[in-house]
C-alpha cells in the first residue's frame, strides 16, 4: 500500500467519524431541547404516548414529583402565580400537538374562573376521552364564584368531572401552609390522590 492510499484511508476515517459525531449531537440535541421545551414545570415534551396532561399553577408545581411519581404517563406544564387565561394559552399550544387521553386543569387559584373559560378549555379539548377540572381552597374572594363557575361549566358535557378539592380539603389547617391555600406534605398527597382518582376514573 502506498503512502498516498495511506493518507487517504486516514481521512476517510476521519471525515466517516466526523459524520458520526455530528450526527449523534444533532440527536442529542433534540433530546435537550424537548424537554426543556415550555415553562414552568413542563416536564416532558407533548406526544401521542402520553396518557395523561396537566396544566396547573403554583399547587401543581409544588405536586409535581408526586404526580409523577403515580404516574409514569403524565405531562405536567405548571408554572407559578398562573391564571386561567394563561392557562388557556398554554392548553391552545399543548393540544395543537396531540391529544392526551386524560386532561387535567387545575386553575384558579389566581383571579378565579368564569363559565366561559371553561367552555374555552372544553372547545380546545375536543376528541380527549376526560377533561378533570379540580377546584380551589383559597381564602380569597374569588374562590365562591371560581367553584360555581366550575361547577356549572362542566354540567355541559359529559366528558369532564370534577376533582372537589375544596370539599375533600375541608378547609383543613394540616393540608395547607401557613397562607391557608399552599398545599403541606400532607396537602400534596392528598390534592394528588384526589386528582389521580378522578382521572382513572
């Protein structure tokens, strides 16, 4: 073999390793990029695999590794101080993509809720098998007219429920922090066997 067929087959090998490489970060790159993708507590990226969606706000951040601790199909979008009208951003994207079998929404810890925000949320879910809408324990004037309005909305279809986390709550201290709406330790494992028993349902 001569020196130049050396050199050649020297970086031929090379250019083929390079390609590898390359090719091997794109793939890894995607991977980093689906799931750090969203905000919040995003914490998987959206696909036609995954059983079950939630969308919530500061509760659901601070619910999240039990959530998915029960769960080994659930994609959780939770972010801090979020609305309901945010929310109804987030779901638009979400379900732009997919289809989850089970969504949850657990909104209206902030500014409360209305029937038509409900209705928003029922249109955009469209073709999913069971919409859950868990409530709220706030001491804050919203909260009466939040549950209301939840309560009414889901009486349209037949497809959603509800997850009454203000009656399973009780309004009792030992649940909560000390703002009287955060959820404890003990809150949290309760907030998430309510909401993981409507959604088997």
């Amino acid at each position: 073999m001569t020196g130049l067929q050396k050199s050649f087959i020297v970086v031929l090998s090379i250019i083929t390793a390079a390609v590898f490489l390359f090719v091997g970060w794109l793939a890894f790159g995607d991977e980093i990029s689906s799931r750090i993708a969203g905000n919040g507590a995003d914490t998987a990226s959206t696909g036609a695999d995954n059983t079950i969606w939630a969308v919530g706000d500061s509760l659901m951040v601070s619910a999240t590794a039990e959530l998915e601790a029960r769960s080994s199909d659930i994609v959780i979008n939770a972010e801090v101080g979020r609305r309901m009208d945010q929310g109804i951003d987030v779901l638009a994207a979400m379900l732009g993509e997919g289809k989850p079998e089970v969504l949850v929404v657990a909104l209206g810890t902030n500014n409360g809720v209305v029937v038509d925000q409900v209705d928003e949320v029922m249109t955009l879910a469209s073709g999913v098998d069971r919409v859950v809408f868990v409530n709220v324990s706030v001491p804050r004037p919203w909260e009466v007219p939040t549950n209301a309005a939840i309560s009414r909305g889901i009486d349209a279809y037949p497809h959603a429920t509800l997850a009454d986390w203000k009656s399973e709550s009780r309004d009792d201290a030992e649940l909560f922090r000390s703002d009287g709406f955060h959820l404890s330790q003990q809150g949290i494992q309760v907030w998430v066997d309510l909401i993981m028993s409507e959604a088997a349902r």
